[in-house]
C-alpha cells in the first residue's frame, strides 16, 4: 500500500501532499506488464491521480486523468476515489524509445506533446466536472501543475517520480503537491519557491527512505508545518460481473443477438486489472431481454 501525508502550513496559507506509491506502481508493472517507460508515465499519473483523488471531500468523489499525447504509448487513463486508492491503463503497455538527452526514461517522447490532458471530476453533482488543457510536455507533472494554474487558478508545485529497475521491476516511486491558498503572501510564496529549489527528485528522496512526513516538512520548512492527516491507498480496481453486464448491455440488442448467434462463450476483460468474465451464449441472450 501507498504512504501517504499532508501537511499545512501554521497560518494554513499553503499545504504540502507527499505519497510514496512504489507499492502503488509496483502493481501497475505487474497488471499490465509494461515496459520501462511506461511503467515511469503510467506510474506518474497514478500518482497524481492518488494526490488528486485524495482532495476531494465526498465518500463518493472520484477524479479521472486521461492523457492523450499522441505518443505511441497511446491514450493513458487514471482514476482515484477521495480515500486516493486508483487504477489505471494505457493504451500499449510495451514501448520501447533511447534515453533522452538527461539520460533518462524518455516519458515525453512515449506519451507524445500534441494533445490534451483531460480532468474529470465526479463529485456527484448533476453533471461532473471536465476540464481540458493541452499538454505542456507530456512529462506528465509538468502538464498537472499547467491543469491547476489553467483550470483552477490555484499556484501548484507538482513533482512526479518512478525509479524501475533493470529487470523492469520498481525501485521507487512517488510524487507530491505543493499548493498556495488564495491568501497566501509575497513571504509564503518567496518560502515556498525557494523550499521548491533546493529540494532533489522525489524519487531519488524515496529511494534513500526519506520518508514523506520528512519530504513535507522540507516543502514547508519555515512556515511551521502541521500534520493534516495520512493515508495508505492502494491500487485498487472495483470492476465486477455486474458492471460488465452493463456495458454489454450498452453496446446494444443488435450487437449482442449477433454475437449470441456465434454460439460461442464471450470473454470480457477488464482494461484496470485484467480479470476476465466469461459470458455465455444463453448469458447473453438474456441480457438482450434486460
């Protein structure tokens, strides 16, 4: 499970959200078998997913990512619910590019700039709330921090990091939000660019057992940060047989008489977690009556 922390500054002008996810990540490379690379791009919109979701009040809230690059990763998904627990997928799992010119996993170059980030917030409201910006480099933290200033007008420092492994396994994963709130001041925000410079790559912080509480304080240091409160999500993906009865269903009668008429079972695997659901023809002949 994923370590979570928040912290807010004493005059509660600005807050610090810090989550260790190699857990997190470590399930994604499993489920979905990816390679280097996108094990570093999926893993870095899960985590901002977790952060994203966790912000949000209701039981009920959930917040979905879409990053659509025009890479050959393809299209890249992330939902989380507001205790932060996610799922996520892409579109192809396996893409293999060099390094880029730092000498790192060419994340940019595998989900692609030229496209959109997408932000879809369910808050149970009567419609949900979109917002879509376009990609600022498909690094992925980069286009998070773009999406708050664009779409929320709240200034956000967000940082987003997978170490993997030769073998392809994780070595460290994590990320975290640093956000002003509308009456922060000129002193707050000098403090907090400032903390912002000097801090190293939250992966690299992880990899050391640096923990978050201590990654926290370092963000706010000087502005006598308190805990706000923690959490352990997970990946977690909450498909069942039922909801893959509904999206048989909403393909439609003729769709599904046709493949009924195939007198063959129908496997429907889940895009989050793989797990398959066998219909069979008398199944889904049943379903047209629903």
């Amino acid at each position: 499970m994923g370590n979570l922390y928040r912290a807010i500054s004493a005059d509660g002008s600005a807050f610090a959200e810090v989550l260790d996810a190699k857990d997190i990540v470590s399930e994604i490379e499993h489920i979905h078998k990816t390679s280097a690379v996108i094990t570093a791009g999926l893993g870095r919109l899960t985590i901002a997913a977790s952060l994203m979701g966790y912000m949000l009040k209701g039981n009920d809230d959930s917040v979905t990512l879409r990053v659509d690059g025009g890479g050959p990763s393809g299209q890249l998904v992330a939902v989380a619910d507001s205790r932060g627990n996610v799922k996520s997928c892409v579109n192809n799992p396996v893409v293999e590019l060099p390094l880029n010119a730092q000498g790192k996993l060419d994340v940019g170059g595998a989900v692609g700039k030229d496209g959109t980030l997408s932000v879809v917030k369910d808050m149970g409201l009567k419609e949900p709330y979109v917002g879509v910006i376009p990609l600022i480099s498909g690094e992925i933290a980069e286009d998070i921090a773009s999406y708050y200033a664009t779409s929320e007008q709240i200034p956000t420092v967000c940082s987003l990091g997978v170490l993997v492994n030769p073998d392809l396994t994780v070595k460290a994963a994590g990320g975290f939000l640093v956000q002003l709130l509308p009456f922060a001041d000129e002193k707050c925000t000098d403090i907090i660019e400032k903390n912002v410079a000097k801090i190293r790559p939250v992966s690299a912080m992880l990899d050391e057992g640096i923990t978050p509480k201590e990654i926290a304080d370092m963000l706010l240091e000087g502005l006598e940060p308190n805990v706000l409160d923690t959490a352990s999500p997970v990946y977690k993906c909450d498909c069942s047989r039922e909801r893959t009865e509904k999206v048989l269903i909403s393909i439609g009668k003729d769709e599904l008489s046709s493949i009924a008429e195939e007198d063959n079972n129908t496997s429907v695997s889940c895009h989050f977690c793989g797990k398959e659901y066998i219909f069979t023809p008398d199944e889904i002949r049943k379903l047209i009556g629903e």
